[in-house]
C-alpha cells in the first residue's frame, strides 16, 4: 500500500510539470477572415455575389485544404455541398444572384488537424425593396382597440417588493408583479430606479422567447432610465427556487403556437395587452418624468418592442433588435419567414393562416409614430434579415437603421451602446 503511494506520488510529479507545460493557448492555430466582393453585403438584382475566405495555419498561407458548401435562397439551401480548394491561403465561393429582392445564404466548412470550421454567410440584393407577404386585416384596429379595452379593466394592483440584494448605492431594485388580464393573469418583473430623487424616463424591456428566468440589470438605470423587464407568462416569478420555477414555466409549453387556430384565443393576444399596461405601470410611477416612455428588446423581446409602442401612444420612442415575428406566412411563398417559423415544415392548426396578420409585426411596424432605432444582423438564422426587412421598410414614422452584416442572433456591444445613445437623445438627457 505504502509503495503504490509513493508510486503515485512520484507520478504526479512528473505528470503536473508536463501538463504545466500546455497553457491555454491566446489565439486560434488555425484563422481566417470571410469577406465578400461588396464590403457592405449589398448587391443589385442581377448581380454577382461570391465569399472570399482567407485562412492562416500558425501563420503560414492554407493550401491544398478543402472547403465544401451549400448556397441557395435564405433557409433554402441546396441539398448536396459543392466544394472548392484553399490556394494560397485563399477560396473564393460563388453566391449567385436574385433576380427580386431579397437574400442568399451560404454555409460552408473545412477542416484542418481535424478541427472543422463553420460559418454562415448571407448577402442582400436590394434590401430597401423587400416587401412583406402580410396583409392587413380590415378589422385590425378595431380587434385591438376591444382587447386594449378589456385589459384596462383589470386593476394592475402592483406588488413592489425591494430587493436590496441586487441594488446599488445608485440603483433600487426591485420585484414587481403586475395583474394583467382577466382569470388571475399576471405578469413578474424587475423594476431599477435611479435613487436620486429626480424625475426619469422610463424604459420598458421585454424578453426574448422562452420561459427562463429573467434576471435583474442596473445597466439601463445607471444610464437615467426607470428599467422594467418582465416575463411574458403568467405565474413565472423569477425569484422562485430552481424546481418551483420549472414547475410554473410549464404554462409556457408549445407557447407561440397555443390557440393559434383563433385570434380571439392565440397565446400572444394577452401577452401584446401585457406589454401595453406594463408601460400603463411605468407612466404611474411618481419618478416619472411626465414625458418620454421608451421600449426595446431583441428577439421576441424586438418584436414586442414594436409591438407595444404601436399599441401603447404613450411610447415616444423604440428600439428593436433583430425583432421576431414578422412577416409570418413567408414560408408559405418558398420566402424566409419571421420566428418562430411557422409553416417551414408544413401546416399549422386550420385557422393559422387568418390569425397570424393580427399578431405580425409587420401590421404593427406599419402603424408606428415614435422614432425607431431598428438593427439586426444578417447572418441570423433565427429571425431572417429577410423578414425583419420586410417590416422596417413599411415604418412610416422616423427610423435609423443600424445593420451589422457581420452579426447573427446577437449583438455587439458598440450597436448597444449606439442604441443607448440614441434613447437618451430621445428622450433629452444628452
């Protein structure tokens, strides 16, 4: 027994020396850059587009090494790869061309020492002349006009409870739960202030799709603004333990598609009259400025962004990121469509087809009056440049358009910050 000890003692002193010697390494062995022919990504019906990809291994010029892929519309990709060759560190793909506007995508792969690189691509031809599939209903207005209606007749009642272990010497925050529709629906969230007495702008936030928990931020509060961010569904009080929690989120299964037969009955139609009182809370707060409301958000929480400053008039401004939910019945015309991508492996319930315009962002976009601050990115394949250009080329109201072709489903830090500069511009505290 003593033996094998010292056996094992010995090596691990030889073992630990040699694993000291392999620190993680600072930068990829093996790099590259994708640009395409036009810096922008933009291209005119008609015209040519092709990805050229430079890649370095430990410095040195790739040569010889494979790189297969697949191009075709956006989200409808050939089904077989093709495939060109590193010469020189450098491959060149051809992307094609769209006769009508639009985007064409184009994921690629090649491997070196048995790593495998992935990428995706995308390319616009004339974007600022895509236009959506939906339709407005004719009743529209006056479908949400009587839901607005039937919400405000149920008190908020607000519940705010501090929470002094997520606030700052600068910040309070707080849990708030807010009574938001009939039959008991409400909706939790985390309210920051400024603690320094003065009148603020507020800010409203809703979230991204899913059931997680949210969790509070003093970012948009450090900046001036009276911040609410929320969870859409009913019971979901983030400050639940772990296994209360993942029993209430259990309302939120199949969410985006429950009721979807009927608008009177979607999922989605409360969650929109939500968003509005949860802006009708913020305006009641006795920071308030009196004045400038603001809402943003990405993913669904862009689409909601939209959405509640079309529904609510006290929202004087809005910012959306890579907004959801637009354009809806794309893929039903062989088009990318918005999330959650209804109708990309088939039918939906009978009745989808006349439920959706009611809920789509592009009927929403359409009626905006505030400012909008709108970016997205064009590798995203969650929400589709292509639908989310559909409904920023029907806003009507002031827009500054912030793309980052290079970005997917996320953002970078320098749009963020862009973004936040605009809000405080709008509401006058620059």
């Amino acid at each position: 027994m003593k033996k094998n000890i010292i056996i094992t003692m010995v090596l691990i002193g030889i073992v630990v020396p040699v694993l000291a010697q392999f620190s993680k390494p600072r930068r990829d062995y093996v790099e590259y850059l994708l640009t395409t022919s036009h810096a922008t990504r933009n291209y005119h019906t008609g015209e040519m587009a092709e990805i050229r990809i430079e890649a370095y291994k430990g410095g040195h010029a790739l040569d010889g090494v494979k790189v297969y892929f697949r191009t075709g519309d956006e989200m409808f990709l050939q089904a077989t790869e093709d495939s060109t060759v590193f010469t020189n560190g450098t491959a060149v793909i051809p992307v094609g061309t769209r006769s009508m506007p639009g985007f064409k995508a184009c994921n690629l792969r090649f491997s070196v020492y048995g790593k495998t690189y992935k990428d995706l691509v995308k390319v616009a031809f004339n974007p600022a002349g895509i236009l959506p599939y939906t339709e407005m209903p004719k009743d529209f207005t006056k479908f949400w006009n009587k839901t607005l209606k039937e919400a405000v007749k149920t008190e908020l009642n607000p519940e705010i409870t501090p929470l002094p272990q997520y606030s700052t010497e600068k910040v309070e925050v707080s849990l708030v739960r807010l009574n938001v529709g009939k039959n008991g629906r409400h909706m939790y969230g985390y309210l920051t202030r400024p603690r320094d007495g003065k009148p603020h702008p507020v800010l409203f936030c809703p979230p991204g799709a899913g059931s997680s928990k949210i969790q509070p931020s003093t970012y948009y509060s450090e900046r001036g603004f009276i911040y609410l961010n929320i969870n859409i569904h009913n019971g979901c009080n983030p400050e639940l333990s772990d296994d209360e929690y993942a029993t209430a989120r259990k309302v939120a299964d199949n969410y985006n598609r429950n009721g979807i037969e009927d608008k009177e009955r979607f999922y989605y139609r409360e969650v929109y009259a939500g968003c509005s009182r949860c802006v009708d809370f913020l305006c009641s707060l006795p920071d308030w400025d009196g004045k400038n409301v603001g809402v943003t958000g990405g993913s669904q929480g862009g689409a909601l962004t939209i959405i509640t400053a079309a529904l609510n008039r006290k929202v004087t401004f809005c910012s959306p990121f890579y907004p959801a939910l637009c354009d809806l019945t794309g893929f039903l015309h062989k088009r990318a469509g918005g999330w959650p991508k209804y109708f990309e492996k088939g039918d939906e319930k009978a009745g989808a087809t006349q439920t959706l315009p009611y809920y789509d962002v592009v009927n929403f976009a359409r009626q905006l009056k505030c400012p909008v601050f709108y970016s997205f990115g064009y590798n995203d394949d969650t929400c589709s440049p292509t639908s989310t250009y559909a409904a920023y080329n029907v806003i009507t109201a002031p827009k500054t358009l912030a793309v980052t072709p290079t970005s997917a489903h996320w953002r970078f830090p320098e749009t963020n910050d862009e973004s936040v500069e605009w809000m405080q511009r709008q509401a006058g505290m620059e």
